[in-house]
C-alpha cells in the first residue's frame, strides 16, 4: 500500500467519523466504480432472490435468510474495490472482479471458518456479550483474506489479531453499522412502497408489505443496496486499525519531513 498516496488522512477516526466517512467515499470518487459493480453483482443476486420469494413461496424469514447469505459474500467485491481505489489506483470494474473471483475460494472459506466461530458464540444466545464478541473477532477477516492474500486460517488469525484489545469497541462499531443497514431497510421500504407506489401512483402495495407480511421486495432492495456502504465502513475501520496499531499517521509524517529535508537540499546544492 501506497501510504502517501491515500485518498484520506490516515488518523485515528471515532465510529462516527468513520461512518460518515463511508457514506461519502460510497458518493464521490467511487459512485460510478459501485454503480457498476452493483449492477453486476448486486442486481441479479437481488432479482434472484425475488423470484425465489414469488415462485417458491418461502416464508419471509427464509428469504431474509436466504438474502443475507447471498449478500454476506457479495461484500467482498466492495471490500476489493474500496481496497484498491482508497489508495489512488484507477481500476476498473473488471479488474475488481477479476481479483475477487481469483480469492473467492479462499474468501469462501474464510466466511464458513469465521461463520461457524458466530454460530458457536450464539449458542449462549441467552447473553448479549458471547455473540458480539465472537463477531467482533471475525470483522477484519475479509480484509485480511481479500486484500493481504491470506489463507482461511491465516485470515481469521490475522483479523482477531487486530481486534485482541478493542474487541468491544469493534462490536459496537458493528451495532452501529447494523443500525444503518436497518435504516436502509426502512428508507427503501417508505421512498418505495409509501411514497412512490401508495402515494405517488396511487397503486397500493403490490409488492409486499414491511410491516404487514414481514418482507417487501423494496425493503430486500434495500438490504442489497447497503453492501457497498457496509464494505467501506468495515474497510475504514479496518485502516483505522492499521493507522492505530502500525503507526501509519506517524510514518506519514516521517516521509513529509523526510521529503521537505530532501526539498532543503536540494535547494541549497542548486544555491
């Protein structure tokens, strides 16, 4: 990684700070790069997941399932773009895929590896701390996996390495960024369903009901469209990490004085 070639300041970052951050990488620069892989990835997974709702006839809480197992993968193409464009590399939509297809099996392994440590916390379900700590130790594994080219083994290792003494401040990031993925949820279902379909057109609700049949084909459209922040939040807290833990704010600054110095002299040899 190109330090001094970073997008952002590398420096430690409050949750608050950090979200809002992502919120507005995930507008400018990299709107147009999701745009497409959005429309490559996250489109058909979501029509996908609507035609199993109507044919198959599901019940609601199946297919809410069934979405978060098809978009909990799909993170990684964001996770290998926000990776390669936060630090000033121009690529393109198939360079991303490219690269998240050529880590796919590791990353798949990873997330069952990292899917079972979930499970076993969530046995003491009974408990608050037992499930968010062990999805605390599991949050940086993607990075790790996609963008530092580690194994399924090594890429947990690694992610529950950088969280061993914050791992609750990490659960609360999370928590927060669930909460934001909730609001997309519930925006998509009130722009769509209550403001365009209902009120706008006047058509009712054909196309499900949040509130009165558990799922809405407006409220899935929103659960898919919040992958892309999702990705960036996670990635942002991962360089928050980094910056906290290997000094990259500090090595920055050596690199500018030691820029400046070379500046000086070479001033001072024309002189």
């Amino acid at each position: 990684m190109k330090l001094d070639a970073a997008r952002i300041v590398l420096r430690p970052r409050s949750m608050s700070e950090t979200l809002d951050l992502a919120l507005r990488f995930c507008t400018e620069p990299a709107a147009k790069l999701y745009a497409k892989l959005s429309a490559a990835t996250l489109l058909p997974a979501y029509l996908a997941t609507v035609a199993v709702y109507w044919f198959l006839d599901l019940d609601p809480f199946d297919v809410w399932l069934l979405a978060l197992a098809i978009v909990t993968p799909l993170q990684g193409v964001f996770t290998v773009a926000v990776g390669r464009m936060m630090f000033a590399e121009d690529i393109g939509a198939a360079e991303v895929l490219g690269q998240y297809m050529r880590r796919l099996p590791a990353y798949l392994g990873t997330l069952i590896l990292t899917r079972l440590l979930i499970a076993l916390t969530s046995l003491g379900f009974f408990l608050i701390i037992p499930p968010l700590w062990g999805w605390a130790q599991t949050t940086f594994s993607h990075e790790a996996c996609l963008l530092e080219q580690a194994g399924p083994s090594a890429a947990f290792k690694r992610g529950q390495g950088m969280v061993k003494v914050n791992a609750m401040s990490t659960a609360g990031l999370l928590l927060l960024m669930s909460l934001a993925a909730m609001a997309f949820v519930m925006s998509a279902e009130g722009l769509f369903n209550y403001g365009l379909l209902e009120f706008v057109l006047q058509l009712g609700m054909p196309l499900g009901s949040l509130f009165d049949d558990g799922i809405s084909m407006a409220a899935l459209l929103g659960l898919f469209l919040v992958v892309p922040f999702w990705s960036t939040a996670r990635f942002l807290a991962y360089v928050d990490q980094r910056t906290r833990r290997d000094g990259w704010d500090v090595q920055l600054r050596f690199m500018a004085i030691q820029v400046r110095e070379q500046g000086q002299q070479h001033q001072e040899a024309r002189a």
